[in-house]
C-alpha cells in the first residue's frame, strides 16, 4: 500500500509552511520566472500563471496522493506573503528517505528564509514521520544553495560527476544546457540531535541568497 503525506502546516518562529493554494497563482508564477530560478532548476520558462495553476491544482495534489513527495508553500507568518516553496521527491517510504529542495524568491533572499524552512521541514520528517533520511542535491556551481544545506547540518556525501543540467542565457536571450556535478548531501535523524532544532553555524557565514 502506498503511503502519502498527510496534509500540513509547519509554524516556525516567523514562518508557515502549508499546502499551495489557487491564491499563490500570482507569486508562484513570478518566483518561478526569476532568472537564478531559471538557471538551477528545470522548472519551464517562461513560467506563466497557467503553469502555476496547474502546478497547485494538478501536480502538487498528484505527487502527494502517489506517495512520491510533496509541496509546501513557504509564507512569512505576520504578512502571509509567499516568499518559497519547500519540496520533497524522489520519496521511498520502504527506507523512509526523501529528497529535500527549496525555492526562495528573489525579494525574500538573504534573510535566511530557506534554511528555517528546510530545517522546520525536518524536524518534520524526522520526529512526526519517522523518516531515516533526508538527501539534498546542489549543483557544483551553487553556493548559495550548498550553504543552506551546511547551515542545516547535512554532511557532504560526494559528487555525482555530469548529473546535472544547469543553464546559462545565451546572446539571444534563449537558454542553453550546460552540464555540470551534483553535491550530495544527507540528514539523518542523529545530525540534529543535541542541537535543539538550531541552525548550524548561526554567524558563521555572511548574508546570501537562499534559493537552489
């Protein structure tokens, strides 16, 4: 038998994690269409409203009711403003592991919005699911993305050599495919243990944006 999320919200000290809903048309299609969005994901550009609707309306219901993962909007708790998503795929409940991404749009970055949500998104797993492991994948190029896995507490497993496609703008305007490495990170269950739920290396590293 399939297992599947159930459908939640995670409250952190200044933000809420829900299910997408129609009303995040707008800002979902916008975050989607920003260009470092555009060029560490695979997600289809230009990313209009129609995309984003049926993205909350018929993606994100389908992979969480197939037991492959699931989508959290990331709001910010006092303006209720979308400010990224969380997902999780690649979700293998015999093991009890899954993959964990994140998405922060261009205004909300640097404020540490992804780590706090990727952390609460955890605790999450780890304590109410029971999950064993967390696994992060960033591109060789991403910085921003691979210090939000440290701030977290994952330990860096290796490199899948050509695993991945990133893409770069080229004189036309058009986007091209240039492969490239994945970072491998994991989180298991005792990487937080002792820590309180706290981020790892709180001041240790300077401002920078969130988004993978």
């Amino acid at each position: 038998m399939t297992s599947t999320f159930p459908t939640i919200s995670i409250s952190t000290e200044r933000l809420v994690l829900r299910p997408l809903d129609e009303d995040d048309v707008p800002a979902l299609a916008a975050m989607m269409n920003d260009e470092q969005v555009a060029a560490w994901t695979d997600i289809p550009q230009p990313f209009t409203e129609e995309r984003a609707r049926t993205w909350i309306t018929e993606y994100a219901p389908t992979e969480r009711a197939a037991g492959r993962g699931l989508d959290l909007a990331v709001t910010e708790f006092l303006t209720q403003r979308l400010v990224g998503l969380v997902q999780l795929t690649r979700t293998n409940w015999h093991v009890r592991a899954t993959e964990l991404s994140y998405i922060i749009a261009p205004w909300a970055r640097g404020e540490g919005y992804a780590s706090e949500a990727a952390l609460a998104t955890a605790q999450w797993l780890f304590t109410d699911q029971k999950f064993e492991r967390i696994e992060v994948r960033t591109a060789a190029g991403n910085t921003a993305s691979q210090q939000v896995a440290q701030k977290i507490g994952c330990i860096s497993e290796g490199v899948l050599r050509n695993a991945c496609i990133a893409h770069v703008r080229a004189e036309d305007g058009t986007w091209t495919d240039v492969r490239t490495d994945f970072i491998v990170w994991s989180l298991l269950p005792e990487d937080l243990d002792g820590t309180g739920g706290e981020l790892a290396g709180t001041g240790d590293y300077p401002p920078f944006p969130d988004w993978n």
